[in-house]
C-alpha cells in the first residue's frame, strides 16, 4: 500500500528545519569542538582520538563520535562554523520525525503529529540544536533507540532489542553516562511489555546488557590498549584514562559537583577568566536544589512549560489504568516516557552540576507525554456525564497559568501584557469545554496550540536574533541582551545572572577594569551583547601583533606555541594554519603536562614558545612546568604582551 503524503508532518518538520537553521552560524559555535574538529580534519590519528591539536597533544574532554560526524562535514564543506552546526541541526529535524514514527504505530497519526510539534518547539532543545554542543546528536542516537526497542516488542524479535542496547552504547561514546539516564525505560519497558515469558525476557534483558555495555567501554578499551605515549592524554581526566573521564568528570561529578581536580569546560581552578553565564561552581544558574528547582525563574522556561498538562495526562492515565484493569500497549507506551522523564526531573533537582542545555534530554519525554495526555484527556472529556471529563479543561488552565506563572518570572526581559493574554486565553477555552460541546473538537484544537504558542516564542527569540550561546546555550528574552545575555558583557568580563561580576578563583585577582591580560584579547566581534561562540564563553584570542611574532619566527615546530589552556589553543588553531599546544587542557588543571614530557618536547623541537600569562595550570606538577619554563627559557619582552618565553636550547 502506498503511504499518503502528510501535509501537516510536512509542515512540522518545516517549522523545526527554520528553527534549526534559519541564521546557523550568527552566534558562531563552541570554539573547543572546532578547532578539535579543524585538527581531526588534517590527520586519522586525531580524528580517531578527538584531539585538540593536530600534534595530538591532548584530546577534548568528550568521547568522539558526534565529533567524527562534524569533522566529515567539515572535510567536506570546509571547516566554518556552519559547517560544524549542520549535522547538529539535522539532528535536531530527524528528532522530531522519529519521535513522530515511535508514537504513530500506538496512538496514532494524530497524537504523533503533536508530540513532533511539541518536541519541534521545546526551547532548549532548539537552543541546543544550533550549537555544536553533541546533545542533539545524543537525542537522536536515543531516539533511534527507542525506535529499535518498539520494534522489539512489536515484532517480538530480540535482535532489534540488541540494536537498541548498540545505539545506547553509541549514546555513551557521544557524552558518555548522559546516555544511560534512559537505561531504566529500556529495561522497564521490555519487562512489562515483550510478549515472552518471565524466564526469557530476563535473559534477553542480561544479554542486551552485555552488549550494552561491550559497545559503551569499546572505545575506551581501544585507547586505554594504546600505549600513553603513542597517543594524546584524554583531556578532562586526572589520570589519563577515558573510564575516569566518563565515571569522574562526565559522571559522578555532575551529581556532587566537585570539579576541583576536572578539565572541561566547568573547571574554574585555573582559568584567568571563567567565562561561564554562571554562579559559583555549582554550574551555571541553575537555582537551588530541591524538588521545585525545575520551576525556578532560571529552568521553568527552558523545558518545563508543559509539566503541569503532563502531570494531568497521567492522572487521566490512571483513570484510564483503573477502569480498564489492565495494562494495555498504550498505557505501557505511556510508562516508558515516564520512565524516561521521573529519573531525570530528579537528577536535574538534586545534582550539584550541570549546565540548563543539559534539559534538552528531558524534551522527547515531555512531547512524547504531552501528546499522549492530550488524546487520553480528550477521550475522557468526550465522556460527557463522568467527572473525569473535566480533567482535560483543569489541565489546560492549571498549564495556562503555570506558563503566565513563568512569563511572570521574566518579567523583566517580556511585554507584561503577555500575562494577561496567557490567563484570559487558559480561561476562556476553559470556560468554553466546560459549558458546550458544539464546537469542543476546534476549542481543542486551539487550545493545544495555544498552550505552545509561549515555548515557541522561548524558543524563537534566539533564533530571529541571532544570540543564541554557543557554548552554553539557552532560550528566552535573556539571551537577546537581558540578563545573562551577552557572554562579554562589560568590557570583556563575563557577567553572572545576577548581574555580578562573577568571584575569582581562589589566589586570583579581577583584572582591573576587566582588561585582559596583555597580547590577549577578546574574540573579534564580540560586544556587550554578543555570545560569539568563536570566543564566547570559551576566553580569549591571542593579539595580532603577538600571532605575528610567533609565525614570524616559527622554525618548523609542531607547535606555534605551548599555551596554559585550551581557550587560547582554540583561537590559534581557527585562526592560523598553525596548530596550538595546551598544557593544562580546557581549563589548565588537566596533569597533561610533565616536566619530563616538556624536557622531550622542546630537545625534539616540537614546540619552543611559551605563554604563561592569562591563568593555567594549578598546583603539583603543573607549577612545576611553570617554573621549568621560566627557570630554562627567555623572556620575549615587548609592550604588545607579556608572559611569553623561548626555549633557546640546552
């Protein structure tokens, strides 16, 4: 049988395809992945590792198969910004259409239709999805799983419940532990829902694991086999090794928050200026812990919109459950998601760090139940003489006014009006399907729209501006110049959401008047409202003159020069045919750098440059670096910088 044309799944993905695309690029992209993705353009040994420099010093501090997706786009379009955002934005299309074909085979093509628009507009997953941040890539990889997982059970084939265990190990070696916050669906659902008995479904279950995990360590079993010195330290670890990376800074550290001793783009112990539209080491704003934290005025606009009609469509849920004594495909459909979703609200609540686009994962979940809610309310609401039809009109006010709620929050950065317009429109739809049912089906209808109209004005107001940030990217008035917008707002110090100056790490001074240090500047383009991702929230470039002098008097070193970290790497390696040294990795404090590896380096002539100025690495064997660089190099004096030496030899 011939599939019809879908107009309106044609519509949606169009709306998700502007969204993602219309004005890539103005903002720039996270300046750590691309000059990694400049690097694994030029050689296999740093595309296979993810490094930072071609010389395949260190790596960045992210597994490497969403990175591998964007250095073959840049191999092929050229290595640019957009080119690097492409593969993150169709991510972010192909989302949507999966999440549409996961709904549509159990509750049909209608519900499908609004969990892809629901998804298409949720404000931090488009947010996400234009930068090169690797979240949309995940997303989709889950997605897909998800998809292998359904087949599984429809079809009862316990090959495709392999595949969706492959995916999810993937999933791990894209942002590592993020991926396994839906393992309990997985698991849940197969048990409740696989037509096999008890016995075989906890072995096939035992067997996925297995392969879960076989596929998870497969990438760092085949780094940890290579000798240290045949390939590049793994940047963000303590001890060189990708396990630590993925259980210590990419795992149980987002959950403590202790970032003392990481790398990344977290640490603060040893960067100069740490950039982050953030308070305090405990991540950006992301508010108090606590179960109402996703309801503070710095998360409710991100992904929360919607929480309260989710938590109605579950309640009609289990009325639905209880009248019907039994757990039908629908309801186990429905369990999934939530499955998905609780685990996740809690980590979210509790965790001591992670930064706002980090919710982009939460969005499926929330579309997905959205639309499942909106068609069991609706069934109930049809059921004119029980009470339980007026769960469906309670759900759309209490939401309308959960989203006046966090229009209310912003205040400050909205046209209050919008308040208002939000309350009265929750009342009189309200008010509508509860005193007629003439024309229900259309009041339906646009209330369900309505209740969207606020997210996607979230989400668009980056998109038609052009501010989305880069490196920490979020939706709202905020990002378009209010507070928390500009990422160098005030003569080049980023300023935290309060407004404040951010506080210094420890034994650090401010700079005066947010100067930055000498040959050091701010990323070109860059204002009080800019959140150029080139520079960003990522630090700062080197000066021109100071670039000129090192190309001037390159003799054929790898490296142009050993710089503290990699926010300056970044910049030399985008902006020069040279490649960058960072010592310390992202934020300076990675061991990567011993004395005995520098002694090597510059006898071998790999690198004779220098730059300890603009912060770097902390204590233990990164000062003693530091003190073998100005104890055994020259001082390269000049009023255009300072802190730069040459290793004149032995």
């Amino acid at each position: 049988m011939k599939k019809r044309f879908d107009p309106w799944l044609a519509s949606i993905l169009a709306l998700s395809a502007i969204l993602n695309f219309y004005n890539i690029g103005s903002s720039g992209s996270n300046s750590y992945y691309t000059a990694a993705v400049k690097s694994m353009t030029t050689n296999w040994k740093s595309f296979f590792y993810a490094s930072l420099d071609s010389g395949n010093f260190i790596t960045v501090d992210k597994p490497p198969v969403a990175l591998w997706v964007q250095a073959i786009s840049a191999k092929i379009f050229g290595v640019s910004d957009w080119s690097v955002l492409l593969p993150e934005a169709i991510a972010g299309v192909l989302s949507v259409f999966v999440l549409y074909t996961i709904v549509k085979p159990v509750f049909g093509v209608k519900t499908a239709r609004w969990a892809g628009l629901v998804l298409a507009v949720t404000p931090i997953f488009v947010a996400v999805t234009r930068t090169n941040n690797t979240d949309a890539m995940l997303i989709l990889t889950l997605l897909f799983a998800v998809w292998a997982l359904m087949k599984s059970v429809q079809q009862k084939k316990f090959s495709w419940l392999l595949l969706s265990m492959v995916l999810i190990g993937i999933g791990f070696n894209i942002k590592m532990l993020q991926a396994y916050m839906v393992v309990p669906a997985f698991y849940l659902f197969y048990l409740i829902a696989a037509q096999h008995n008890w016995k075989k479904r906890i072995v096939h279950l035992i067997i996925a694991t297995v392969v879960l995990l076989g596929v998870s360590v497969s990438y760092a079993t085949a780094v940890q086999l290579t000798p240290e010195e045949n390939r590049p330290y793994i940047g963000g670890s303590q001890t060189n090794s990708v396990l630590e990376l993925a259980f210590g800074y990419n795992g149980i550290q987002r959950l403590t928050g202790d970032q003392s001793k990481s790398g990344g783009t977290d640490d603060k112990s040893g960067s100069l200026l740490n950039n982050n539209s953030s308070q305090g080491a405990g991540g950006e704003d992301i508010g108090e812990a606590g179960v109402l934290r996703l309801f503070s005025d710095s998360m409710s606009g991100q992904s929360s919109w919607l929480l309260p009609f989710v938590l109605f469509g579950l309640i009609g849920m289990a009325v639905s459950i209880k009248r019907q004594r039994a757990l039908t495909m629908q309801h186990k459909f429905a369990i999934f998601w939530l499955a998905w979703l609780l685990p996740m609200m809690g980590f979210f609540s509790i965790a001591s760090f992670y930064h706002r686009y980090y919710l982009s994962m939460m969005g499926p979940a929330v579309a997905a139940l959205t639309a499942i809610g909106g068609a069991v309310l609706w069934g109930l609401y049809k059921e004119k003489k029980n009470w339980s039809r007026l769960l469906f009109p309670i759900a759309l006010l209490a939401t309308f006014a959960f989203e006046a709620y966090v229009l209310y929050q912003n205040i400050d950065s909205i046209q209050p009006w919008l308040i208002g317009g939000v309350l009265a429109l929750g009342l009189i739809v309200c008010i509508l399907l509860i005193l007629t049912t003439k024309y229900a089906h259309h009041v339906r209808t646009a209330a369900m729209l309505g209740l969207l109209l606020m997210p996607a004005y979230w989400a668009v107001i980056p998109v038609m501006a052009g501010t989305t940030n880069s490196i920490m990217p979020t939706a709202g008035p905020a990002t378009a110049g209010g507070p928390g917008g500009g990422v160098f707002a005030d003569r080049g110090m980023a300023m935290a959401a309060d407004g404040e100056r951010p506080e210094m790490p420890e034994g650090m001074e401010m700079p005066q008047d947010g100067e930055m240090p000498d040959g050091m500047e701010p990323p070109d383009g860059t204002d009080e409202n800019s959140s150029d991702g080139r520079g960003g929230s990522m630090g700062r470039e080197m000066s021109e003159e100071l670039i000129s002098y090192l190309e001037e008097n390159n003799t054929g070193e790898t490296y142009l020069v050993a710089v503290q970290n990699a926010n300056s790497a970044a910049s030399i390696i985008l902006d020069t045919d040279h490649t960058a040294l960072a010592m310390g990795g992202f934020g300076g404090s990675d061991p990567a750098m011993t004395v005995e590896k520098l002694e090597e380096m510059t006898a071998s002539g790999e690198v004779k440059f220098f730059m300890t100025s603009g912060g770097g690495p902390g204590g233990g064997q990164n000062s003693e670096v530091t003190e073998w660089i100005q104890e055994h190099c020259k001082e390269v004096t000049s009023d255009d910088w300072s802190g730069l030496y040459v290793y004149e030899g032995a």
